[in-house]
C-alpha cells in the first residue's frame, strides 16, 4: 500500500483508516472484515491497527448487522457495516427500508442515522450464483436512502469518505471486477467527493452517454472507438450518486448533443435508465431538442446467469459502441 | 439405494477424547460409536459390515472426486466451489439415513450426498464450469439443487415436509446448513415453524467449526448449537459427525421420527472443514496448520477404513480397486463434461427458463441478443489457473500490474 497510485481496495482500505482515525466514532462490522480483512480485502490490517472493538467479524446475520448498526448510530457510534456482497443484502433488506431508511422522518429529524452499508456489486468476475447481481434499483426506489457508486480508486475514496460523514444512511456499492484492474492517484487525508455530483469524464457535442460504477471503463472505450472511426464527440458522464441523482449533468449535456443512451450492468427493465429518461421527459427545454429515441445498453432481463454465460449477459464494449453508432445515425 | 438397518442402533456414548478443540462444549455429551483407531467404543456392531462397507466407497468417491474438482479448479477447467474435504461421515452418514422419497435439500457443500443421491459427476462439473444445465432436475427426483445464500433452504425443507403431511406420505426432508448459518433468523423461524408444526424435518447442521474465517466460538455462544432444539419443542444431539456409525445411527433413528409424523430434530454433527472454504479462500490467513493437523487424526475415512479393517471387511487390494473404479469413472465424466462445453454451448439459452412460456418483450431481447451474438464467442471457460492471496472470495479478479511496473500515470484503462 505505498506510494499514492492505489487500487480500488486500496483505496477504500485507506478511507476507511483516514476516516477511522479521524473520527473514534467510526467503527466497521461485518462478516469476516476482521481477522481475513473482508473476502476481498476491503478491510485488512483494519483490526490490527484499530482493536477489535472497532473492527467486529460478527456473526453470520446481515438483517442485524444493519438492524444493529441502526441502534449503534442512535446509540451515538458511527458504524460503516459491510454486506459481504450485495446479493446477500436482500437478508437486510427488512432493516434497510422499513427502519433505517425512515427513523429521520418518524422521529421528525429527531433520530438521524449515520450509517454506512457497503457491498461488493456486481459481475464480471467468473463468480458464483447470487454474486454477481446489480441491485441497485431495490435501493435508488426507497425514500430516505442515499445510494453511490464509484467507479475507480479515485472515486471511491472520496465517496466513501464522504459517505462516512454523512448524516444520511448511505448505500455503497462497489463494482467489483474492478477491485483491483487498475491503479488511480489518490491524496493522503484528501477531501471527501460530494454526494450528489456526477463527473463528466469525456467532452462531445454528438451523444451523451450516461453511466456509473464498471460501466465507466466499458463506455469510455466504446467512446474513444466511435470517435476514432467517425469524429463524433461522444460525451461521458459518471452518475457516481444514484441517489439523489445529479440532474443539471445529464439535462445540460442532453440538450447540447440531442442524443442520450445510458448503459447500465442492471437488468433493463426497472433499470434506471428508465428514471433518467422520464426526466429528460418532464424536461421541455430538454425534451424538445431530442434529434434522436433516447436508448438503453443493459442487461437482458433475465436472472444472472453462471459464469459460462455471463459475458453473453452483461453489456460490453461492442453492444455499447454499436447502440452509440445507432443513436447517432438515427 | 438406502436399506434400514437391521437392528436397533444401540444407545448413545459420551465422548472418549475431546474430538472438537475449537468448540469446548463442556459437559455436552456427544453421540459416538468408534474411536479414531477405527475401536468400537461399546456393545456389538450396530450395522451389518456390508452397509458399512458400502457407505465407505461413498465416502472415497466424494474425496476422490471432490480432490479432483480442485486440481481442475486449479488447472483453470472449473469455476470456484467449496469442497467438502474432511465432512464425508457427516454428509454420508446422514443421506444413508434417507429414503428416494425423503426430500435433500442441500446447502453448497454436499457433494458427498448428491453423489451418493445419484447425480452424475458430470452435472456437478458442468454447474461448476458455469453452466446451468448442471442443475436441471429430473422431475421424479426429490434433491433441490445447491442453494448459496446462508439458511435460506431451512425453510424450503419446512415446506416440503408440510406438503408430505397434508398429502398423506410417509416421508421426510433433511436440510443440510453450516455453524455459521445458526446465526441466520430464517435458519431460527425454519425451526420454530417445524416445532409448532410438527413437521418431518431433520435439521443437519455441520459444525465444521468455521464460517469462512469465523471461528465457531465467534458465531454464538458455547453452547451446542443442537440445544436450540429444546426450546423450539423437539430433539436435539451432537454426534460426533466423523464417525459414520454414529451419524448413520442417529439420523436414522430421526429420519423415521420425521417419515412417521413424531416432527422434527437437529442433529449437530461435530466436524472439520479439512480444506478450503471455497477454491477462492486462503485459510493460512485466519488459522494455523496445528489445527488442521489435529484433525486430520480424526479424518472421517481413516477411522472408518480402520474399523472395517479391523473387522476383516476391508483391505488394500479392495481400496485399489475401488480407487482404480473411481478414476476410471471420474475420466468418463470429466471427458463428457468439457466435450458438452466444447460443443457450442447456446448463449441464448438462458431465456429459456425465466418464465414456462416467454413473453414476447423478452421474446424481442432473445433476438436482439442473437443479433448481436452472431459470429462472435461470448461464452467463457473458467480461464486461467488460481494463484494464491488474490482474495477474490468467489471468483476471479481483473489484477492492475504492480505498482512499479505500472503504466506512467492516470491508468483508468
Ligand atoms: C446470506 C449469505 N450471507 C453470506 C454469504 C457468504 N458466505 C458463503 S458461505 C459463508 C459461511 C458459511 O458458514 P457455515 O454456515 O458454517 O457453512 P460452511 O461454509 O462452513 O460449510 C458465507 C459467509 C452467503 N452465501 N449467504
Ligand atoms: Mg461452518
């Protein structure tokens, strides 16, 4: 972990610990983040740096590590817990919505809840049934939470860091294929990213495609080849927060370029590319400029397939170049 | 497949030398039959030689083929799976106790029962190679295929014991879950439902003293998982579950109590997860080689080998022969099994299942896929070989080269 060109579990590692350090409120539980460091390493040497007060492998239970975590940051802790991938947060899911995506308002502002949940999401991986899935949407439609996703070591740094210090419950997926595909500079104690500003990555006038978490890198090369074989300017946009969306990004692209698709790993239907075009929808400066459909690259809906069949499932460079050559000749 | 044996199982012993070093369980008593030396502890043989011999090629086969699953793994031919190295009494004991009619509802590590169940090792190696079509399920069988998430087929069993019940059979369902899986609420409601219901369900729970890199002393306090039972209003044991007589013994004795409408039990066998969690995890990080030296002493396959050779039932030439059978089979499989990968696997089946009939939206991606898969390969082998300290939990992970070799900066590609 030296020098600052960090992996994303690298990254996370370190804001965690700045985070820790900085706060003795902090504190991480979860399945296996102790002794092992989290299956994927998130967390290692977290214990040994911070005691196992602060650092809690706990039982096999994700509905109370969240229903506990909810009484620990009543109770004045300030706990980021850890799911130890996201298909398995459906277990929590009875403490997520009914208790603490709601204790703010039921106690009018009286209770605010300052929790982290992280879970590894999504595929790419070669994993096992129920560790691939991209869930996100069962989140993004539940009032009260916060929902992020990063999509590299730079991003998920500064997200988390400012997960941690908000006073909203947050929902922090990481995509994990890309864990550890590639390294980003990240600052030591640098600043938290605000929650609720996406990141416009490349600049085009042509099409605006809209994205966020392992889709970023399959977008920006499907980009870079639609602007090497035909000049058009494709622009990027990272979403990052999911929740509460950042609107102005995407309305002012769109209007700019008239073209839009938005690529998620999700399944379509559902999906929030749905969201993102009813807004564009209700948007009449925006509506009235469309020169072409508005169009979504995701998932096929059906359930995630075994590994053998995963690349044929999840939306890759060639679907997404296609569907931009598509949008643009349309 | 299953006989019932021909005497009555003799009453339970306590323990001779502590078999659990990382569950103290002090004052509990635990079912046991046969020492490590392969002696058995008191009274006559409870099963006729033969049977037991029987259950011991079970026991080898599953290891042979279970050692075999992991070199593959390794060589890059397989995906990630969890071995069940070290737990073949408790698992073998147990599905012995069963009839064809009993319903198995396994966890993921059971690959000594659904052998013994008679799935093909072939569908084992084409799920582990990716493919679903290693889990489809002939309609007459009564084995649900392995289920991933933590507990949560307690209560698929609870069901199932309900629906054979209200129709009238006599038959059970054992549900197998981990130590870990206990802390899991749907693994409690399971129970409580079986209890008030009095539903034919044995509970198999094997303690195979780790949750990944929980130890089971930091999974719920030291008290046998198996006294649960009490409270939700039927019996609960600890076996020890590396003796098969002993497992085979009790699960018998539970297994009618579940066909014959007398509810449920919990049955904790006391074993040790000898490899793995999974092909993905490293147990050097969370725990020492003394402890697994401790219980290979124990191992399952030595202690029953040792007791039929004592007896006069079992010998070398007959485990190389048996060995020499395994293989052979093993290579027929694992030959049927890449030959079906190799033969063009269809990409666009996995619409086929998602609903009995397809609805024409999902009818139009079917195409729409098709386009965009036609003349290209986007179905993938396991790739290549594991290398140890990668932490992937579950499968594969993309490595950015290290950080002095990296490319000059940026690097988001
Ligand atoms: C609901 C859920 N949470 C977490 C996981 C990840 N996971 C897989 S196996 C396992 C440990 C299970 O331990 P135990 O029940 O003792 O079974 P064993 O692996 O020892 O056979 C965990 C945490 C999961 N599969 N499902
Ligand atoms: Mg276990």
């Amino acid at each position: 972990m030296s020098g600052n060109s960090v992996t994303m579990v690298e990254a996370l590692n370190r804001a965690l610990a700045e985070e820790m350090e900085r706060d003795p409120r902090v504190m991480i539980l979860g399945e296996d983040v102790g002794v092992d460091g989290g299956v994927f390493r998130v967390t290692k040497g977290l214990q040994d740096r911070f005691g196992k007060d602060r650092v809690v492998d706990s039982p096999l239970a994700e509905a109370c590590i969240v229903g506990a975590s909810v009484g620990l940051a009543i109770g004045g802790m300030r706990p980021v817990c850890e799911m130890q991938f996201s298909g398995f947060m459906n277990f929590a899911y009875g403490q997520i919505q009914p208790h603490m995506s709601r204790f703010l308002g039921r106690t009018r502002g009286g209770r605010r809840m300052p929790v982290v949940v992280r879970a590894p999401s999504g595929g790419g991986i070669r994993a096992l049934e129920h560790h691939c899935e991209s869930e996100e949407m069962s989140y993004v439609s539940v009032p009260g939470l916060v929902v992020l996703m990063p999509s590299g070591p730079r991003t998920a740094y500064g997200l988390l860091k400012a997960a941690i210090r908000s006073e909203e419950p947050v929902i922090f997926f990481e995509p994990k294929s890309i864990y550890r595909a590639f390294r980003e500079e990240i600052p030591v104690d640098g600043d938290p990213y605000p929650i609720g500003k996406a990141e416009v990555l490349v600049r085009g006038n042509d099409v605006t495609v809209v994205t966020w978490g392992a889709m970023v890198r399959k977008c920006r090369e499907a980009a870079e080849r639609v602007a090497a074989s035909t000049g058009a300017g494709v622009e990027v946009i990272d979403l990052l927060t999911l929740k509460p969306m950042d609107p102005e990004a995407v309305m002012e692209s769109v209007k700019r370029t008239g073209r839009c698709v938005v690529v998620h790993e999700a399944p379509r239907t559902g999906g929030f590319a749905g969201e993102i075009f009813a807004r564009i929808n209700e948007r009449e400066d925006v509506f009235y400029g469309l020169r072409a459909p508005l169009a979504r690259v995701a998932a096929y809906d059906v359930p995630y397939p075994l590994f053998a069949r995963e690349n044929a499932y999840l939306p890759d460079t060639d679907r997404i170049e296609a569907q931009i050559l598509r949008t643009l000749n349309a | 497949m299953a006989k019932t044996p021909a005497k009555k199982p003799p009453a339970p012993v306590p323990p001779g030398a502590p078999v659990a070093p990382c569950s103290t369980y002090a004052g509990a008593s635990m079912v046991r039959f046969v020492d490590e030396a392969g002696n058995l502890l008191a009274g006559e043989a409870p099963f006729p030689d033969e049977r037991v011999a029987e259950l011991y090629r079970h026991m080898v086969r599953a290891r042979r083929f279970d050692a075999r699953m992991l070199k593959l793994q390794r060589q890059g031919r397989i995906g990630t799976f969890a071995p069940c190295f070290g737990q073949e009494a408790a698992q073998v004991g147990s599905i012995a106790a069963c009839t064809p009619k009993d319903w198995f509802v396994p966890s993921f590590r059971e690959l000594a029962c659904a052998l013994y169940r008679g799935a093909p090792m072939r569908n084992v190696l084409l799920y582990g190679m990716g493919l679903e079509e290693g889990s489809a399920a002939p309609p007459d069988a009564r084995d649900l295929p392995i289920s991933i998430p933590v507990g949560g087929q307690s209560s698929h069993a609870v069901g199932l014991a309900w629906a054979m019940k209200l129709r009238g059979e006599r038959a059970g369902a054992i549900v197998y879950f981990g130590d870990g899986a206990t802390s899991e609420g749907i693994v409690h409601e399971a129970m409580n439902f079986a209890g008030v219901m009095k539903l034919g369900v044995v509970f198999l729970c094997q303690n195979n003293q780790w949750a990944i890199s929980t130890p089971r002393v930091h999974q719920a306090s030291d008290r046998p998982l198996a006294e649960r039972a009490a409270a939700y209003g039927f019996p609960g044991v600890v076996v020890d579950g590396n003796d098969l007589l002993a497992v085979l013994s009790v699960c018998t004795e539970a297994m009618e109590r579940a066909r014959s409408g007398g509810g449920a039990t919990f049955v904790e066998c006391i074993t040790y997860r000898r490899g793995v969690h999974t092909t993905a995890d490293d147990p050097r990080v969370y725990r020492g080689e003394e402890e697994e030296k401790a219980w290979e002493s124990r191992d399952p396959l030595d202690r029953t080998r040792r007791y039929l050779e004592k007896r006069g039932a079992w010998d070398a030439a007959r485990e190389r022969a048996l060995e020499e059978a395994v293989d052979a089979e093993m290579q027929v499989e694992i030959q049927a099994a890449e030959d079906y990968r190799a033969s063009s696997v269809n990409p666009l089946e996995m619409f086929d299942y998602v609903y009995v009939s397809m609805p024409p939206y999902l009818k139009a991606q079917r195409d729409e896929a098709e386009e965009a898969f036609r003349g290209r390969n986007v179905v993938v082998g396991a790739s290549a070989p594991w290398v140890p300290g990668g932490a992937a939990a579950v499968g594969q992970l993309e490595e950015a080269p290290p950080e002095d070799a990296a490319a000059p900066k940026g690097g988001a590609r």
